[in-house]
C-alpha cells in the first residue's frame, strides 16, 4: 500500500513527531478508534487516505513514492486526470482537526455535503423548452402529434446535455422515460438503440484505450518520438504530433490519449523545464506544448475512421438518411488525408509563432527520453499482445467488408483477445465507467433521432432549411458553406462532440441533402467538423477538459487560440480539401 505522509516546514522528524501526538484517534464515517502507536503511523494512522482515488495534492502534501518526473518508469499512467474543479466542487473537501495534546481526542472530518437532485434553474429551463414546443408553438400541419411530442422532449433532452441538471446519462433516462411514461415511443422502440453496433463500436474502443495506458504502450510510443525529435522545442511538438496520428488509429479515444498519455509526458518535461503550471514560468515550456497538442488532436483524430467515437457514429447517422460509404475506413482515410496532414504540419509552426514559448531549444528532452525508455526496459509481453491485437483490428477494419467481417465483430474479437490473455481483465472493462455511460447516453440520443426521422420530423426541418436556402438563391456549394460553417460555430454551445453529433447530425446532412450537395461529400464534411471543433473551447470535448484542466493555459488564451486555430483548419481543409474532394470524385 502507497503511504501518504503529511510534511512540515521544518523536517520529516518533526512531522513525525506530531503526527504521534495528534493523530492518536482517528474517526472516519463509523468512528473507529484507533490506538496511537508509533510504529502504526505509517499504516494504521493514514490508511484512510488509501480509499481515495488519488492522493491529495497541493504545498501541504507530498507523495513519498518516486518524484513525479520523466525519469520515472512508468509516470502518470495509472492517474486519473479530472476536469478543472473549484474549492467549492466536492473534490475538495475542508478537513476541519481539532489540535489538541489530549490522546483521547478525536480528530473528525467536516466534510461539506454533496448537493442532492437536479440543479433547479437547469431543471425548470430544460423542462420548461419542451413543454414552450408542445403545448404553445403551433404544430405544423405536415408533422403528426406523436412526431411534435417526441420533438418536444428530445428538444428538452438536448437543452438538459447542455445546462446539466443531471449527469448525462441520468438525463438521458429521464427522457427516454418520459417518452415511455407519455406513450410517445413503445419500450421496445424506445430501447432500439441499445443494440445498435455502431454504440457497441464505441463502448469497445474505451476498453482498447484502457489496454494501451493500463500496459504503457502508448506512452512508450510517444517517448520515441520525442528522443529521435526532441532536440527544439518546435521538434518536440511535431514529436509528439506525430506520435499521436501514429496511435490515433488504434486508440480510438481523444480524451483516452490526452490523459493517458500525452498530457503526462508534456508536464513531466515542463517540470523538468521549470514550467510550472498557474505560474509566470508556464510560458517558458508548458504553455505552448499544450496549446499545440490540443490544437493538432482534432486533426489526429479526423484523419482516421478508429480514431475518435463520434467519426463511428456520423457514418451509423448517415446510413438512417440514405448515404452509405462503401469500404468506410478506406474511404474516411483517403478523403481526409490531405488536408489533415497538412494542418498537422502547420499547427505546430503557426502556434509556434501566434503562441510562442520562451525556451526554443530543449537539448536535454532526447536524453531524459532515453532515460525513461531504458527504466521501462523491453517491450513487455502485454505490449506485444496489444500490438499484435491492434494490428489484427485495424487490419479486419481496413480489409472487413472484402471479408465480409463486420467492424464491431473485429472489435469484439480484440477485446476477446486481450480478455483471453490477460492484457485485460473483466474489472478493468467494469470500471471504465465512461463506456457504460456513453453506452446509455448515445443510445438514448441515437433512439431518438431516429425515431424523429422516421416520423418524418429531420424531413420537415430540412425542406423548410431548404426552401429558405432556395429563396436566396444560393448554389449548393454556397449552400454547403454555410451549413458547414452553421454546424462549427453552434458548437460552442455544446460541451461533448458526440452530444452534438447526436443532436444535429442528422439535421444538418437532410439540410444539405436538400439543398442538393452530394451525399457522401455532406456526411464526410460534417463528421470532420465535428472532430476540429473539439478545440474551440475549454469544454467543447473530453481533452478540452484534460489539457485546460492542467493549468498551463489561461482561459481568454484558450478562446483565442481556438478561434484562431479554427480559422486556419477551416482555410486548409476549405481550400485543400475542395481540390483534393474533386480529384477523388466526391462531387
């Protein structure tokens, strides 16, 4: 067990000196009392701590495992990384000791508790924009009752993903309950969803990102790259930019890859820099080498099928309206290929010189990487049954329809794989908590979109968008800039990319079907959006929430940056993307 020792200013000795005196009688939720001993301080007296999910931090602790730097085999891999929290949130929980010489005094924890129920003005707002849809807009004649009910509370459902009365997935329930409890939808329709293979995808690629931080494959990838790259600080970004694209494809989770692994090594080598974050010297190193990797994911992440679960998902959308893809991975690749690699390239340089960091020149990053791969030593086993696996699913991907191998099939045979030999075990799919949650949530909002397409509801929003782009005589290429350019922007009004694809998706390509833009060029356009807008903002997406949440980059520099960084892509991809589209024949 992992010890956590309370520190003084003065010494260690001293600290253990109090510690005798004052924490003889420890009372924590059933009050047990413990005994003061001296030789039980290190294990009895701090045992509690044990039962957090990660130590506390802050000037008052201190960790007596190895320092928390690059030099260490294996740093950050098993810790969490959370969104940024206030003082208030209830992470952060006062602990209130009474000092006292006497051996028998408790020591007890005032711990604030944790509100209870929905938030009340997110609650009443949320509910209150379905009930203004159902009961006071007057329902067109085109669109039947059931359909304008089932539109009013998904409406309800999406405002909720975006003030969060609830968790997402409890609110989620709450309107596929009601749509249930109303009659609105049939439990069995209502529950469709749940068995669609396109979630099953999704859900299953959470647990591939858990084998490639659990066995520290991904991190030994990134640590290459920034030994053969590291040399300047412009060389460590394209380093870990690459390195990035490179596992994209078999570690299908943005949000897994920025925690996991490439959030660690940036603040393992800005630590070592003197980069400290919430600190002047944050621009020295940190500042810049977050901005550049968060601003480069989107674009990691557009480039290949398997590498985010939203791209799984727009495809899955698309099909519903009509628009099938022929040899989907393939097909994903070759058109984005182009325009991401080039925003690749261009990231790093243009942050370089919009956000540039104050050291230029990291001599030592090579050899401290060369430390850490010698202290990781060999490729484990478990490393190479993840390669090998990877590489079997990313190849049934790629070759799968010409085998007729279904792409959640590969996917599940994968993960029987690692299960079989042991690269994962059963609690490590049960605790990954996020899975099951996108797998209640998704379900709900893919249910419920398709429901409203087949009730005709996605038809009638479209041909009214339609009609209006008609009447100011747009072409179908303007038309398709400005849905492109409508799509992006809402996004900052969202706080998941997935939530949002859930949402609009559908909307947004009946939008340009109707308007005549070519089908396959729509879905694909949207589903790459829907990866570059993940950077627009501190809460746009998961690793939004990891980078932000680091304490390198100050709040207007990340809105700055964002608009900035959207800019170029939407010129790159805008320009790259209409001559590269043409060659391919996508329109």
């Amino acid at each position: 067990m992992e010890s956590l020792a309370l520190y003084s200013p003065s010494s260690a000795t001293s600290a253990a000196a109090a510690a005798t005196t004052s924490f003889c009688r420890l009372s924590l939720h059933h009050h047990h009392h413990l005994r003061s001993r001296p030789s039980s301080i290190s294990t009895a007296v701090l045992r509690p701590f044990s039962s957090l999910r990660s130590p506390p931090s802050g000037p008052g602790f201190n960790l007596s495992g190895p320092r928390f730097n690059l030099f260490h085999p294996k740093p950050f891999i098993f810790n969490p990384l959370s969104k940024p929290t206030s003082k208030n949130s209830p992470s952060h929980k006062p602990i209130n000791a009474s000092s006292s010489p006497d051996p028998d005094k408790v020591v007890t924890i005032d711990a604030k508790p944790k509100p209870q129920g929905a938030k009340l003005i997110p609650l009443i707002i949320s509910v209150s924009i379905g009930l203004i849809v159902r009961f006071f807009v007057p329902k067109p004649p085109e669109v039947s009752p059931q359909a304008w009910q089932l539109l009013s509370i998904f409406l309800s459902t999406i405002a909720g993903l975006v003030l969060s009365p609830l968790p997402v997935g409890a609110w989620a329930f709450l309107g596929l309950t009601t749509s249930v409890l109303t009659k609105t939808l049939t439990f069995t329709a209502a529950f469709n969803a749940f068995t669609n293979e396109v979630i099953w995808l999704i859900v299953i690629s959470f647990f591939f990102a858990r084998g490639f931080v659990k066995t520290g494959l991904g991190d030994r990838i990134a640590t290459y790259f920034v030994k053969w790259l590291g040399k300047s600080t412009l060389g460590l970004s394209y380093g870990l930019t690459l390195s990035e694209a490179l596992i994209a494809p078999a570690m299908p989770s943005t949000t897994a890859r920025a925690g996991g692994v490439f959030l660690p090594i940036i603040k393992s080598l800005s630590l070592s820099a003197g980069s400290k974050p919430g600190d002047p010297s944050s621009r020295k190193l940190g500042s810049y080498l977050i901005q550049s990797q968060f601003q480069s994911a989107g674009n990691s992440s557009a480039l290949f099928l398997t590498a985010a679960a939203q791209n799984l998902l727009c495809l899955k959308l698309a099909e519903e309206l009509g628009v099938v893809i022929s040899n989907p991975w393939v097909s994903w690749f070759k058109a984005a290929s182009l325009p991401a690699f080039i925003s690749l390239l261009a990231t790093p340089f243009i942050l370089y010189k919009l956000f540039p960091p104050e050291t230029k020149d990291t001599p030592d990053a090579p050899a401290m990487a060369a430390k850490k791969l010698d202290l990781m030593g060999p490729v484990t086993k478990n490393e190479w049954v993840m390669i090998g696996t990877m590489l079997l699913a990313v190849s049934l991907w790629v070759f799968g329809d010409a085998l007729g191998i279904a792409s959640v099939v590969a996917a599940m045979l994968g993960l029987s794989i690692l299960l079989l030999l042991g690269v994962l075990d059963w609690d490590d799919c049960l605790s990954e908590k996020s899975a099951w949650d996108t797998l209640a949530w998704f379900a709900v909002l893919v249910g419920m979109a398709g429901q409203l397409t087949n009730l005709g509801i996605v038809g009638w929003m479209s041909s009214c968008v339609a009609k209006s782009l008609q009447s100011l005589s747009l072409s179908w290429p303007a038309a398709f800039g400005v849905l492109q350019a409508a799509y992006f922007c809402i996004h900052y009004l969202f706080a998941s990319q997935t939530g949002h694809v859930g949402a609009l998706y559908s909307a947004f390509l009946a939008m340009h079907l109707a308007s005549g833009v070519p089908g396959v060029l729509a879905a694909l356009a949207l589903a790459y959006n829907t990866n570059l807008f993940g950077a627009l903002t501190h809460y746009s997406s998961g690793q939004a929430a990891v980078y932000f949440g680091a304490g390198y980059v100050d709040l207007p520099d990340v809105f700055k940056m964002g608009f900035i960084m959207a800019l170029v892509n939407a010129t790159i991809w805008g320009v790259v993307g209409t001559f590269w589209w043409k060659f391919l024949g996508l329109y």
